[in-house]
C-alpha cells in the first residue's frame, strides 16, 4: 500500500457555500456587513486616539475620518475579504471589525483576520461572542478547517487565539512584509471534529451564570478550552 493511501478518506465532501455577508446577533454582539456609509464614522471615532490598535495592522493608523471611510470603502470591494462590523450590545456603539478571509470552499478551509477591536469592545463578552458567532457560522455551513493567524511578535493575537481554542501549528519565517518590516507569521487553526467541544465551552462561558453582578468572570474561557486545544504556543 502506498503511504498515501493511509490518508484519510473525505467521503460524499459537498463544497460549503462562500459567506455572503449574513448578519450574526448574539446576547451581547451583533455583527453586519461592513459599509463605508453606515459604520465608518462610528468606528473612526472609536479608535480615533488609540493609534496601538493597528500596529500589527498592514496599513492604518487613519488621521481623519474621510481617510478611514475611504479605506473601508476599498476594503469592502476584495473579493477575497468579507469583513463585518461589529456592534457591542452592552453600549450600543459599533466598537470593532473583523473579517472572513482565505476563503476557500472547495477545501473547506477559511479564516477569520483583521480583527480590530477598539480599546471599548476589548475584554468584553461581546468581543468573545463575535468570535464564537463567525466560528459558529463557519462549522455549521460545513468547513473543515477555521484558521487564525498573526505576525508572530504579536503575542496578544497568539493569547487571544488559544483562548478561543485554536491549536498552534507553528510560524511560517519571512512570510511577508508589512509597513516595511520582515513579519513572520503565527498559524492557528481548529477543525470541524472540534467544534463541538468548543461550542459548549463558549456557551458555558457566556453563560450569565458565569459572570457575578459586577460582569466579573467566574471561570476563564481559557480554562475551559485548555483540555480542547491540542497544542500550546511554546512562547505564551
């Protein structure tokens, strides 16, 4: 027998449809399409003076808002790139982006990038929940496999990905360049015959039960995906 034929076989595979841009709600997030008319003001204001948030961002940061809703404008013309705004539930303001890419249904694979969270949406529950909502819709269209990835001298990426449960599969060196300097790349990846086990450990995070009167956690997400994840990042 060949090496090869020791894969495993991928029986009846049907291609999982592309994201068209379906809006998500949960208990404290909702999340719509990204539009330059609808959210870029809003977001500009919540990031204006928190130039940080994109310093692992290939472009950004924005001096005006007429700049920013320009960007968002192109962005949302990629067709490679679906990227949603995201509206925090608890304060009713849009306070951060995300987006799918990579997007690649004839191998079930797709990624989720260019997470942008403003200072507002970061530690919440609501920016957990956008998470769980944008892996939720990927396993249940049928992909296989939902990847995380982030210049490796990001360590607040490389945490965030482990506690939504992604496996760390290693770094690609030089993968590419961004704002002029060398970046090599984390991966993170999870796959369909873990979702269920992650499902539960989100929901039993977002649970209210979870949390006590002042929205302070009992239990940390983390703790609940460690015995999910399959590998750990050796530089965490």
């Amino acid at each position: 027998m060949k090496l090869c034929d020791t894969a495993a076989l991928v029986p009846d595979w049907t291609p999982p449809e592309a994201p068209q841009g379906a809006a998500m709600s949960g208990q404290y997030v909702a999340l719509e399409k990204l539009d330059a008319d609808r959210h870029a003001a809003a977001l500009y204001q919540c990031y204006e003076g928190e130039d940080h948030v994109w310093d692992f961002m290939p472009y950004g940061p924005f001096t005006s808002s007429a700049l920013y809703h320009r960007w968002v404008k192109e962005i949302v013309q990629d067709p490679a790139t679906l990227f949603y705004a995201i509206r925090n539930l608890e304060t009713g303001n849009w306070e951060g982006v995300a987006s799918y890419l990579r997007i690649d249904p004839q191998n079930g694979s797709i990624e989720v990038g260019h997470i942008n969270y403003s200072p507002a949406l970061q530690q919440t529950r609501a920016a957990t929940e956008a998470m769980y909502l944008m892996m939720g819709w990927a396993f249940s269209q049928g992909y296989r496999r939902y990847e995380w990835k982030c210049n490796a001298l990001n360590h607040g990426s490389r945490r965030a990905a482990q506690r939504y449960g992604f496996s760390y599969e290693g770094v690609f060196r030089q993968a590419t360049i961004s704002k002029g300097r060398n970046r090599d790349t984390a991966w993170f990846a999870a796959i369909d015959g873990e979702w269920q086990a992650l499902k539960l450990a989100f929901e039993t995070w977002l649970a209210p039960d979870n949390f006590d009167a002042e929205g302070r956690q009992h239990k940390s997400l983390g703790d609940f995906m460690k015995p999910i994840r399959v590998a750990s990042d050796p530089t965490i």
